[in-house]
C-alpha cells in the first residue's frame, strides 16, 4: 500500500460543512504519509480560508498540506488550480459539503492497485436540515424522479459505468486527456468523463465505497441548483454536445410539452393536456408512494412531494431553455465578431 494520494477540496463560503470533512479526512485509515491535501479556495467571503489554514497549520501527519487561491472561483478552475500542484499517483476530489467514511480513500486505492483506472462508489444524499422539511426535500433529491438515474446514486453491484461522482483516477489519465474546460461552470464533469470515454478510460463503480453528500437546506436554494444544472447543460451543448445522456433532457421536453399542450388548449385541443398531465401524476404519485415507503423518517409532508417533483422538473427544464437561448446567443453573436 504505497501508492500516494492527492486528495483535493475546491471551496467556496463552505465554513460551515468544511471542518467536518477535514474530521473525515483526519480519520482515514490510509497511511497519511501517503497523502498530499490541497485545498483550493474560491476567495470566499466567509472563514472558509482560515479553516483550510488552520488545517494546515495543525495536521503534520499528512505527506504535506497545500492551501491554494482559486481567482476565477468556479469549480472547474478550481480543479485546474490544483492539478497544476498535484504530486500523488492518484488523483481523489471531495465536495466541501460531503462527507467520507474511515475507508473511503483506502477503497479507493484498493480498485486502482487492481488496476481500474477510474473507481468510485455510492453517493448518498442526506439532509441538508434535520427537520420534516428537510427530510421531504432529501427524499425528492435521492429519488431516481427527482434526482438522478445515474448509477453512483443507486446501484448496488461492482459495475463500469458512464460516470462517477468523487472519483479517484490515475494522475495519468489527466495526464493524456489534458485539464478542465475553464468555460464550464457545472458540467465540466460531463466533458471531462466524456473525453476520458473517448479516450478508451472506463468507469469502474464500487458499491462498497460510499460517500454523504449534503441536500440544499431549503427549496429556493435546491430550486436554484436544478435551474443551474439545466442551463449549464443548454450553455455546453454549444462545445460538446455528445457528453449529454438523453435522461439529461427530460425535463427539458416535459417542459416543452406543457408549453404545447397550453398552446393546443388555447386552440379547443384538449386532449393531449390531460394524457400529458394524467400520465405525470400518476408516475408522481407513485414515486410518492416508493419513497414514502422507502424512509425510515415519515411525516405528512410527504403530501407535498408531487408538487416537489413538479417544480423541481420545470425548474432544470426552464434552466436548460435559458442556457439553450444563451448558447444561440453567445455563437451568433460570436459570428458576428469572427465575421
């Protein structure tokens, strides 16, 4: 077990999640002389810094501890900032606002000495806030109807797969495929496993390597972050549409739809409005159902999952319109200046 580890956070106003994945991280069972920490702040506003320096200055066990600024603030950016720096034979990035079992980098380490060039594991959203709410919002969140169907949120069985969410990969990999798009906000990660695909890498998914990410504490906020996802997913089919999986836009057409169905409405054509709508509710209803079965933390609020899921899905469809017309936008106006 000599294969040393670059574990990186790139943060931004995270002083209030950060000190408990630094716990996390102090507690790993793999040998800390083995691991180089670099933390990457996007000049925050808040103590998020001083909590990356008092990191440093307090833990002399790890193989060494770097703070580093990221000016430009965004995530991909903040990669590149430490990738630059980066030493370890593996490459290992965690979410300020996650947090990671004892075994977790030891895991991780275990599938790259088997030979995977990519490994990672389950992602388990969990509460932002402990209240009924909040145990409402989380449950919307780890729904495959209002979340993800991707495999890191879900699978239970060792597979490969065409993405992976806190990954460890061989510092070679980054070494061929080359650094992050600096122009994408959100979805540098789709562009950087799709050109990691293309370049003949492949995903492996280790169920017994699990990880805690944090849900928005509240709608406005978890509202916020689907209309983002969508519109960075408009803005990048302008630079490399292929990254993208057909699930990525269905809230997109269902959007498109109810814009239709109300145009055919105003016209006297009803029907299509109410298969559209009748076929919605029942599939909400039913994901109502599965996830209230499914949690240990039931409460009436569950009532208001259907209208959850509802925003939640115009939300990341409006965000991918917004981000198709700024893409349009950007290219003809791009044109124009090339012209």
């Amino acid at each position: 077990m000599d294969l040393t580890v670059t574990f990186i956070v790139v943060a931004l106003n995270a002083a209030s999640t950060i000190g408990a994945l630094f716990d996390c991280l102090k507690r790993q069972t793999y040998p800390h002389e083995l691991i180089e920490v670099i933390l990457v702040d996007g000049i925050s506003s808040d103590s998020t810094k001083a909590e990356m320096l008092r990191f440093q200055h307090e833990e002399k066990s790890f193989r060494q501890v770097k703070v580093l600024d990221n000016p430009k603030k965004t995530l991909p950016c903040g990669w590149n900032v430490a990738l630059a720096a980066a030493q370890g034979e593996a490459i290992l990035r965690v979410d300020a606002h996650a947090s990671i079992p004892e075994n977790f980098i030891e895991l991780n380490v275990r599938d790259i000495q088997n030979g995977e060039d990519i490994c990672g594991g389950k992602v388990v959203s969990v509460p932002g806030e402990n209240s009924p709410f909040g145990i409402v919002l989380n449950e919307a969140e780890n729904s495959m109807f209002g979340g993800s169907v991707a495999a890191f949120r879900r699978a239970d069985t060792p597979r490969y797969v065409s993405t992976a969410a806190f990954a460890m990969y061989r510092k070679a990999v980054f070494d061929r495929v080359g650094t992050y798009n600096d122009m994408l906000t959100r979805t540098e990660d789709n562009e950087m496993h799709y050109r990691m695909r293309r370049a003949g890498y492949r995903f492996y998914y280790d169920p017994e390597i699990v990880s805690w990410r944090v849900t928005r504490p509240d709608l406005g906020k978890l509202l916020k972050q689907k209309y983002l996802n969508g519109y960075w997913i408009g803005r990048t089919l302008g630079v490399e549409p292929r990254c993208f999986s057909l699930y990525h836009f269905v809230p997109l057409t269902f959007v498109l739809a109810i814009i239709l169905c109300a145009v055919l409405c105003a016209v006297g054509i009803t029907w299509p409005a109410a298969l559209l709508w009748g076929a919605y509710a029942f599939v909400c209803i039913a994901m109502t159902v599965l996830a209230f079965l499914g949690c240990k933390e039931r409460n009436a609020l569950f009532l208001f999952l259907p209208l959850l899921f509802l925003l939640l899905h115009i939300s990341y469809g409006a965000g991918t319109i917004v981000g198709i017309a700024g893409m349009l936008k950007y290219r003809v106006s791009r044109s124009k200046t090339e012209n």
